[in-house]
C-alpha cells in the first residue's frame, strides 16, 4: 500500500515536471535526469544546476536530433572562484589585475566566474567610492559577488603580527599587508559559502585565460582539494593559486581542516607551517 502511495506521488511529481515551463533538477538523480532528457528531445527549456554532463544519456535512447540537443543544452559551467580584498585605494593595481582577469574569463571561456569579496567593516564607508565601483563593474561583467567576512579574522591578525616580529616578510610577501594575508584565506571558507557544485575552480587574480576550463580537463578528481606544483624544478612544493576543489569533500572536513590550519603553535609561528 505504501509503495502504491509512493509510486502514484511520484508518477504526478513526473506528470508536472515534465509539463512545467521550465525544469530545473540534478543531472545524476535518476529520475530528474529522465525528465531532463525527455525535455530536451522535445525542445524544452530543461537545466541541471550540478556541473557536468547526464550520466544516464549514454543509457537512454536518443534521436539523432536529440543527441544534438543534449549535447548542446546549458548545463551549468565550471564556477571559476578568485577572493579579494579591498580596503585601500593604493591598491588600484590589484583591481587592474582583476579586471585583466575576469575580462580573459568571459571573452576566452565559458566559466562561470564567483568573486569572495572582503571589506573591512571599519573602512566600508571610505572604501565605497572607489571599491563600489569596481562591484558595479564587476557585477555587470557578469561576476557573482558574495561579500564576506571569516569567523578566523582575530587569528590571521595574531598570525601577521607574529609573522611581522619573526620577519617572515622576507620570506612572502603576504607578510607585508595583513589584507593580503587574509586575503590567502579567503578560499578556505569556500565549502561554506553555499556552492551547490561538486568541484569549483580556485585560483589567484594574477592569471590570464587563453582559452576554456571544463571539468572534463581534469582527469583525476580530488576527494578534497589538488593543486599544482610551485615548479617542475620544485615538485615537492605545492603552489595552491590554482586549486580545484570538491566543495563535499570539504564540507565534511571543513570544522577538523580549520582547526588544524589555525591551530595555536601554528599562529604562533606565523601561519607557517615548515616543509
């Protein structure tokens, strides 16, 4: 009797999804992907909002119309992210190298680009002739801007006092600016920021898009984050301006893997972390 229940709800949940106006579900659930294909064979408007392809179109059976209509329907890009913070005019030339970069984004790819912006509370007021414009600008770019602010500010401030005594502006120049420090830490609170995306792709502002990032460019997924060498000369070392990360992965490790990271002896030592 339950079971009967069940299949009858899900027989009117198939009836409305499949006659509304527009159809949104996730590609790797059986039942929406089957709604989605039939959609799109019949030339109605039908998206996923995880990144990727539908798993079950190499299952069903598709005209050769419809294997061109899947093949060309907008599933949901690749979010590219990038973090800023902006709390200084004098730092124009960080605007410059972000317009450099979101402009490559959208001319040269199809990425769907996401900034996590920062503004120091205490500065919002002076900051918005200059910073709002470039929001403003960035917004009608075609940029999703998410204002935010970590829980973890106190600690990168102790952190870059530490590192200031230590002199470890020697050694990085994060060193010489604690919004450029937290500005590094930006990304780990991506897992938090409500990405309904399996991976996104992170990566520092100084970069130049030559041509497009799909996911399908990389053929080893993380289980957290991979990111790539400092050099090929430096193996050992990682570099983590390019990241790409699986936003689950993190989620589920995010309260150990921040505690860790901002763990006392480490905030003692300035955020570094040795070899």
């Amino acid at each position: 009797h339950i079971n009967r229940k069940a299949d009858t709800f899900a027989a009117v949940d198939f009836a409305l999804c499949s006659n509304a106006e527009l159809f949104i579900g996730n590609s790797v659930s059986t039942f929406s992907a089957l709604i989605e294909l039939r959609r799109i064979q019949m030339a109605e408007h039908a998206i996923h909002y995880n990144a990727g392809n539908i798993p079950l179109q190499g299952l069903v059976p598709l005209s050769s119309m419809g294997k061109r209509l899947v093949a060309n329907s907008h599933s949901k890009s690749l979010k590219w992210v990038f973090t800023l913070t902006l709390n200084d005019e004098n730092h124009i030339h960080i605007i410059s190298m972000a317009k450099v970069a979101i402009a490559s984004a959208i001319e040269n790819t199809h990425l769907d680009p996401v900034c996590i912006l920062h503004i120091d509370p205490s500065v919002i007021e002076q900051a918005k002739p200059w910073a709002g414009g470039f929001v403003n600008w960035m917004q009608n770019a075609g940029v999703t801007v998410i204002r935010h602010t970590p829980l973890f500010t106190s600690k990168i401030k102790e952190a870059f006092d530490k590192g200031k005594d230590m002199d470890l502006n020697k050694y990085s120049p994060l060193y010489h600016d604690y919004y450029s420090l937290l500005g590094a830490y930006l990304r780990l609170d991506i897992p938090i920021l409500g990405f309904v995306d399996k991976y996104v792709l992170y990566s520092n502002i100084d970069v130049f898009f030559v041509s497009d990032v799909n996911l399908s460019d990389f053929p080893h997924k993380p289980t957290h984050l991979m990111i790539g060498y400092e050099s090929m000369e430096l193996p050992q070392f990682g570099n983590a301006g390019v990241t790409l990360y699986n936003v689950d992965g993190m989620r589920r490790t995010y309260k150990e893997f921040i505690a860790l990271a901002f763990d006392d002896k480490y905030i003692q030592n300035g955020l570094y972390y040795g070899t």
